[in-house]
C-alpha cells in the first residue's frame, strides 16, 4: 500500500512537504532555550514560547480557511515567506536583548504565520488520493504515511535544536527553521499538486447557497476536542518525564526518552495500513483510546529511568493509532470544502492543548513531584475514552462524501493533472 502511496504522491511532494513542517517542530523549542539563554529568565522565555504556540492556536484554523476558499497556492506561499521573517525577527530580537513586549508581540506572530504545512499536506494527499479513484484502504494508508511524517519530524525537531544549542548556539537552529520556511515551505506552496486546492477554492466562491455554508456534523467538534485532550497528554508527559529525569539525577535523558516514545509512535503509525479494512474507524478510535488509559496508568508507579523508557515507548504504540484516526474520521465526515480548516483545527488543538498542560503540569510537578504531572495525563486519556465511546460518528456509504463535497469533486475533475506526480 506505501508503495501506491508513493506512486500516487510521486519522489517531491513528501519531502518538500516534510522539510516544510520540520520549522514547526524546531521554533517552540528553539525559542525557549533561546530566549531563556539570551534573556537569563525562564520567565520571559516561557511568555516568548506561550505568545507563539497561542499565536498558532488560534491562527492555524484561519489559515485553513482560507485554503478552502483562497486555494493552497497563495496562501502557503505568503504563511511561509511571512514566517520566515517572523522567525528571524525573534532571533534577531533575542540576540538584541529586546524588552519582553517585543519577544512576545514577535512569537506570537511567529506561531500566528505558521503556513500550516502538516494539515494542508494531508488534505492535498487526500484529494490526490479521491481524485485518483483511490479506495478508503488507501486514503488511510495516505493518512498513516502523513501521521507518521508528522512523528519523524516532531522527533527530529527538537533533536536539531538541542544539537545546535550543543555545538553552536541555539540561534543557528531557528535561523535554519528560516531558511527552510522559505525555501521548502515556498516549494511545497508551489508544487503542482496545489492545482487542485486552487480548482476547489474556484468552484466554492463561484457555488452558492448550502455548499457554500456547508455544516460540520456535531462529532466534528468531538473530535476537536479529543485532539486538544491528546495535546495535553503530550504535554503533562513532558513536564512529568522532565521532573522524573530530574529527581533521579539524569535530566539530559528527558529528551531521549521522549523521543524513544516518538520512534515507537512513527512505527505503529507507519504499520496502521495493514489493520484489516472490517475494522472501522469509530472502533479504531475507542480501541486507541482505551489502549491510552490503560498504557498510561503505569506511568503512576515508575520511579526508575529503565522503567521509564519501557513505558513510555510502550505508550507511544498507542499515540499514532490515535491521532491516525482522528485525522481519518475527519476526513470521512467533514465537507471537503471545509477539509483544511478541519485539519488545521486538529492540529491547533493539539499545540493548544499541550502548552495549556505543559504550564500546568509543569507547575504540579514543581509543587508535587512527577506524579501530579502524570496523572493530568492519565484524566486527559480518560476524558479521550469517554469522548470516544459516548459519541456517535455517522460515516457515509463507501465511496460517497458528505454534503458539501459537490464543489470540490468538480473542481477536482475539472483541474489538470499534468506535473502533479513530479
């Protein structure tokens, strides 16, 4: 099935898009060692990396919007070159020893330009997928290799920030985000395969009446809500590792193990295509979320680094059949007209969800030790499950769309294909 999935996305499409999502997983990181390290005050670095994740929680649905309405090409393109300068602005500014206003106005507008790469890649690969002919096995095969893009680079993010902040200076590590925001982020934007975003955004302002005004269903705001839940468990899992890590005299292990935890995720993820195709979504989804309380519990009792390893990677099994599925049962249940706001929504909510846990968690484990970090994670897996099994998703037939994909199957059919595989 990957081999379909790289067949139907060609050789560039999933590395200008990896490359172009990669910033995002540097500059949250990034910003913190170097604010904290310019400014000397945890305090203001913590203000600088708050501005820019709240910047991109509430600008990231925005940006999709206007994908579905504008087309992908501009939109990313003007995100990328904008983030770009955003992004060195802050170094600059932190380099300079600017006062604490401007660090934060800057991350917020650091995390506010954020091109949204991720989301945007996936609902271009679907409408590849769709347009295609494609089955709903391999829109989910699409889905698990996009997860698991994510994964990689989430893990390799902040792995080239702590080793630029080794061997050089934090600073070379956001200033590289730049380059890469400008120049893989303006490639993505431009690849041919945003024919088809630009032909759907044609047909939508041009339709009027219900397509335009297309409803989410109500299990659409459940799964955005899961999402932030899972963002938090991302982050009350960094604070408790960290204070863990700590008390047992070896925090520079907290990175390593969080990133054992993401290799472990990026795996499963990439194995979700073979789950047999009888095993429906709204299943999957009650499956990941029962398998994330009850591998999560664990993490109540450990009080040993071997231990955690073990547990945390074991964890991380279930983190990308989660996340898979949210995506998938959005796809499935969304008007594709409002395919890039939903996913963006998604993927807002998990950078909201996380830095909103990450503060709080963060604060217990301070107060309390590792535990009272971990066991926010467990009620946020807790409140997953009861999400997952109390609400109803109504999929349509195989082969159909929900209302609102009108406009967006005749744009698909209507835009060219040439060049779309280079």
């Amino acid at each position: 099935m990957y081999r379909d999935t790289l067949s139907l996305l060609g050789p560039v499409l999933p590395v200008v898009s990896f490359l172009g999502r990669l910033p995002t997983a540097m500059c949250q990181l990034g910003s913190l060692i170097l604010v904290a390290e310019t400014s000397g005050s945890l305090t203001t670095a913590g203000l600088a990396g708050g501005a820019l994740a709240a910047g991109q929680t509430v600008a990231g649905p925005v940006i999709g919007r206007l994908a579905d309405r504008r087309g992908q090409r501009g939109v990313v393109l003007i995100a990328s070159l904008a983030n770009a300068v955003a992004v060195a602005a802050l170094v600059l500014a932190a380099l300079a020893h600017a006062a604490t206003g401007w660090l934060i106005a800057l991350g917020a507008l650091a995390g506010a330009t954020v091109p949204q790469v991720g989301p945007l890649a996936r609902t271009r690969s679907v409408a590849l997928a769709r347009r295609s002919g494609a089955d709903d096995r391999l829109v989910g095969t699409v889905l698990s290799f996009e997860g698991t893009l994510d994964e990689v680079s989430f893990v390799l993010g902040p792995a080239l920030v702590g080793l630029a902040a080794a061997l050089t200076h934090p600073a070379a590590a956001l200033l590289t985000a730049s380059a890469l925001l400008a120049t893989c982020g303006s490639a993505f934007a431009l690849h041919p395969s945003a024919r088809g975003a630009e032909g759907r955004a044609t047909a939508v302002t041009t339709r009027t009446g219900a397509a335009e005004r297309a409803r989410l269903p109500r299990s659409a705001y459940a799964l955005r809500i899961t999402m932030v839940l899972q963002g938090a468990m991302f982050g009350a899992s960094q604070a408790g590792i960290t204070a863990l890590t700590e008390r047992l005299g070896a925090p520079e292990q907290a990175g390593l193990v969080y990133a054992a935890m993401g290799v472990m995720s990026a795996a499963v993820g990439l194995s979700m295509a073979a789950v047999p195709a009888r095993i429906g979504l709204p299943l999957r989804w009650r499956t990941a979320t029962a398998a994330l309380v009850v591998l999560s519990v664990p993490l109540l009792f450990v009080d040993s680094l071997v231990a955690l390893y073990v547990v945390v990677v074991v964890l991380g099994a279930a983190y990308a059949p989660h996340l898979i599925t949210v995506f998938g049962l959005t796809e499935r249940t969304v008007p594709t007209i409002r395919l890039a706001e939903s996913m963006a929504f998604l993927t807002s909510g998990i950078v909201g969800g996380q830095a909103l846990a990450l503060a709080l968690a963060g604060s217990l484990a301070e107060r309390h030790g590792p535990g009272a970090a971990f066991t926010v994670m467990v009620g946020a897996a807790v409140l997953c499950a009861a999400l997952s099994w109390s609400v109803r998703t109504r999929l349509p037939a195989a082969g159909t769309r929900p209302a609102g994909a009108e406009a967006a199957t005749e744009a698909g059919e209507a835009a060219t294909e040439a060049g779309v595989r280079t």
